[in-house]
C-alpha cells in the first residue's frame, strides 16, 4: 500500500525522492527571483555618457566589495542595461 512504511506502520507524510525534492527547491527559488526582481534592480542616474556599461559595472562591484556589502563571492553585479540616452535639449 501507498500510505503504509517498511514496518507496516501508516505513514503520516508521502515519501518524496531526493531529486523531486530538489526540482521543487529549484522551481520554488526561480519562482522567488523572479518575483523579486524589481526589488533586487538598481537604477543609476547622472551617468556620463563617457561611462561604459562594463566601467559602471566594475565600478559598482568594487565598491561593494570595499564596502563590505557582498554575502557571496562574486560579483554583485551581473548586467547593466544600458537605455537609449535621450538627446541634451540645448
């Protein structure tokens, strides 16, 4: 029987296989990312039209670093997004 263990007993919780349980651990965290995904963008103003999107991301990872900031090796940053500038109205 399904709702039985090894020892005859009822078992009170479904027996899940490690790889069920990890797929769903992964689904579960994808789902959180994405959810969570405006919260975790930065918006960065006032920049320069010198800066390159790979100078800004150094920049950003460095002073997380120096700031202590990081929980994890790595980068912080992952991708800068770099819009269309809109044209100085002089």
């Amino acid at each position: 029987m399904w709702d039985v263990d090894a020892d005859g007993q009822k078992s009170s919780a479904p027996v899940v296989s490690p790889a069920a349980a990890m797929t769903a651990g992964l689904l579960q965290l994808q789902e959180q990312a994405l959810l969570t995904r405006k919260v975790r963008c930065l918006h960065v103003g006032n920049v320069p039209g010198t800066a390159t999107p790979e100078r800004l991301r150094d920049f950003v990872n460095c002073l997380m670093v120096r700031d202590e900031l990081v929980t994890a090796p790595g980068d912080s940053v992952l991708k800068v997004a770099n819009p269309d500038r809109i044209p100085n109205a002089t």
